[in-house]
C-alpha cells in the first residue's frame, strides 16, 4: 500500500486520513494550526479557537449525503456524535405540514440529518484520527511546497516544509482549503495546475449561537433541521444543534452598507425580532446567547478542474477542489464523497501514474460540476433580487420556462412529488437536473403555483429590516 501526506486538518483531511487508513495505506496529517482541542467534544464551540477555519463558528448543515456516509463508514465517529449530543434529524418525520399527501415513502429513509456545531464535528473526527495507529497527526506544522521525482517531472514524491523539512510521500492529498497554495506551487514549477472557474457568493453572513431553555420549539420548523426563509432582501435561518443549543444566520448582499450594522449585537438581535418567523426564539424564558456575532464574507463559488495531463500523485479533496455557498449545506458532504472516490480509485488503479490521476480527476469533475453550477445559477438570481429591492426597480424574471429555486421550494410545501425531489436535491442525494430537468416536476411545479394565495412563513421587508437596524445602532450609540 501507499504512503500518503495530507496537507490539512480540517473535515476534508480528517476524513481522508481515516478512510486511506482503513484501505491500509500508512498516513500522515499536517495541520498548521497549533492550537490543543479541548478533551470533550461538548467543549469545542466555547474552548476550540480555529483561526485558519473561519466557517467552524458559523452555522452547518450536516446533509444526507454526508450523514449517511458516516453511518456507512465512519460508524464509530458517528456514534460518538450521537453520544457527545448530536442529535439525529430524520426529514420524513417533519414534512411540511400542507402537503397534499403526507404518506412516507421507502426512499425517506435517506433523508436523515444531525444537528450539531461544526467545531464539535471536527473534533470527534479529529479524536478518531489521533487514536487510529496507522496515522501521524502532526500540528503546527506549515507546508511551503511540493516535492518532486525530478526538475519539471508530473509525479510529486512528497511535501516540504517551512523549515525545510521534506515528507516524502506516494500520495499528496490537498486539503489546505477554498485558499489552498497547491495551484501556485504546481504554476512555479513550471507544471499545469489546472483551470479554476469561480464566482462571487454575493452574500456577507452574520452568525450568533445560543441555547435553548425549553425541550418545545419556540416556533414552526419549516425547513425539517431547523426554520428559516429567503425574502426580498435577506436570508435567515435557525439551526438547530447539539446539547439543546441552536444558530442563526442573517446573509445580506455585501455592498448593502444599510444592513452593516448586523455585526453588531444590539442590529442582529433587532434583525431576528423583527422576522415574525424566528422572533419568538429570542424570548427570554425560551434561550439565551451563549457568543458574540460572527461575521464571515468574500465567499466564492469555485471549480478546480483538472489539466488534461494531471500531475501524477496530488489530489484535491474538500474546499481544495470545490466552494459552494454554504448557505446550501454540501461542503461536508460533497469532502466525504470525494474522500470515498479517492479511496474507490486508487483500489481500482493502485499503482500511481496517469491512469489513476486521469480516473480521479473524472469522477471528481462529475460528482462536483453539477452543484458548482446549481449554485452559481443561484446566487445570482438571488443576489439579483436584493439588488432589486435595494434599488426599487422590479426584479427580472427567469427566462420563459425555467424554473426558479424559490418556484419549486415554494411548490414544495403543498405538492409531495416536488418536496420529495426538492429535499433529495438539498440532501445532495440527487443532482439538480433531476428537480429543473424534469417535465413531470415543472408541470407539479406551475399547477401548484397557480392556486392563488398558498401558506407562507412571514420575514421582513426591506423598510422594516433597515429600519431596526437603524434603530438598533441608534440605540447602542446612545
């Protein structure tokens, strides 16, 4: 078996590490940060400080499709979530409440979520790692550069380090992140490091945690892990997460300078008063904060597409090869189903060359293409209607015959055929083609929005947002 380095601690190298040890490959993980995790789990989100993992105080999804890999083949590290106070989400059982027919059906059993905060994840899958004898974790320690068999040759041989030192290695497995040097190193050595297609997120998010003082929910739970809508110009979601805690985030376009102030604590909490949806979680007797407003920007979409003639020897995996707006909840999935393929492929084509670099390099650009493009399409539709709104224009429509993220969500909450496509869609259980490409689920989609007036979940508008938030800022600068 091969000898593996992984440049990265986070979810993605954490999970590769585990699964390329268990094929039986030897090891080993370098992780910059230098900081000592807390010994229990439930400790991480107040003791854990990540500075080079900026999205770990931030809200998270954690999907079917990664949940269910976990189950499948991280069963240890899935039940000691469980034990430190993941608790285990199944959509079946919360379908929305004005659905036409809501009979079960034998593929719900799919649809299963945990509600848990990321830095608790990471460190239940970083205690697995540090307790498996066939990987070295080592901290602090920063990767300057790639090793190769000789000047200009495509077969890396290992990674160097900032002081110099060289880890030899069969197998390079990037991991380092959206900001990964990997692409600037290979341009260096004179080697092609592939296309990157990205785009702008065009959304600022702001994110505080608190925890819940009563066992009932304060409110609906119309989105299944937790409540939360889109509006015509912002976005709010509750999720719910371990140890009888929750999150929320607000997400604004970054250039809207009225909603600036949600940084701060007095803006963001009159922000979440004022959407009449997630307002009663704020009551006193039902939860208190337990942390500041987090604020997290610059986000991209982004693809990294392998050249024709892969070096031979590195693979992306995680954030290294694709971003998606977390707003969608993949990142995790998607890294656990790219680990899976790398381990899938180099058990079919074991020995290191260009037949392996080329398969790896297929199945990654077809497992991710379809959600890097989903989500740009996306983010522009949306971030085209708050710019709408900012400016008092009407926004533009899609082009006849094209169905809108928003249309079939909507169709969702009455129509069973459409919920069930659209949940399997946000679960990354199936591709968006089988949601926007689908005759049957357009038709379901226009005779259900053709009823006229259908139940909804109540936000603010603009005036009423940037109004508390005036307010707000006014009141603190008193």
């Amino acid at each position: 078996m091969a000898t593996a380095v992984i440049i990265g601690g986070s979810t993605a190298g954490l999970a590769g590490a585990l699964a390329l040890a268990r094929a039986g490959h030897r090891v080993e993980v370098l992780e910059r940060d230098p900081g000592t995790p807390p010994g229990r789990p439930a400790d991480a989100p107040a003791q854990w400080q990540r500075p080079t993992v900026p999205q770990s105080v931030h809200s998270h999804a954690f999907g079917s499709l990664g949940v269910n890999l976990l189950r499948e083949e991280y069963p240890e590290v899935y039940r000691e979530l469980v034990a430190a106070g993941a608790a285990e989400i199944r959509l079946g059982d919360r379908k929305p409440p004005f659905l036409d027919d809501p009979s079960d059906r034998p593929e719900d059993a799919e649809l299963n979520m945990l509600a848990c905060r990321r830095s608790l994840f990471d460190l239940v899958l970083r205690q697995a790692v540090a307790n498996h004898p066939g990987i070295v974790l080592r901290t602090g320690c920063t990767v300057r550069g790639l090793e190769f068999a000789a000047e200009g040759s495509p077969r890396v041989t290992g990674v160097r380090l900032e002081d110099g030192e060289q880890v030899a290695a069969d197998l390079v497995i990037d991991a380092a992140g959206r900001r990964s040097p990997v692409g600037d190193w290979l341009a260096a050595a004179g080697l092609p490091a592939g296309e990157v297609r990205s785009s702008s997120c065009e959304i600022t998010y702001y994110t505080r945690h608190y925890r819940a003082l009563t066992k009932a929910p304060a409110g609906p739970l119309n989105r299944g892990f937790g409540a939360g809508g889109l509006w015509d110009s912002y976005t709010a979601v509750l999720f719910l997460g371990d140890n009888d805690t929750f999150s929320i985030s607000l997400g604004v376009l970054p250039q809207d300078k009225e909603l600036k102030g949600l940084r701060t604590e007095e803006a963001f909490t009159a922000a979440v008063a004022a959407t009449p949806l997630l307002a009663p979680w704020l009551a006193p007797t039902v939860s208190e904060p337990i942390s500041p407003v987090y604020a997290m920007g610059g986000l991209d979409n982004s693809l990294r597409t392998a050249p024709a003639e892969p070096v031979q020897g590195l693979f992306a995996v995680g954030d290294s090869a694709a971003t998606t707006n977390p707003a969608y909840g993949r990142g995790v999935s998607l890294a656990l189903a790219q680990v899976r393929l790398l381990v899938q492929v180099l058990t079919e084509h074991p020995q290191v060359g260009a037949e392996q670099s080329a398969a790896y390099a297929a199945g990654a650009e077809r497992l991710l293409r379809p959600w890097f493009e989903d989500s740009v399409q996306n983010d522009a539709g949306r971030a085209g209607l708050w710019r709408a709104t900012a400016e008092g224009v009407r926004p533009l429509g899609p082009p006849p015959g094209v169905l809108t993220f928003g249309q079939v969500a909507e169709a969702g909450g009455t129509d069973a055929v459409v919920w069930r496509r659209v949940a399997r869609m946000m679960m990354t259980l199936a591709t968006p083609e089988t949601v926007y490409a689908d005759g049957e689920v357009r038709d379901r989609v226009l005779r259900a929005l053709s009823g006229g007036s259908r139940p909804g979940f109540p936000g603010a508008s603009r005036a009423q947002l940037v109004e508390a938030v005036a307010k707000a800022a006014a009141n603190s600068d008193s």
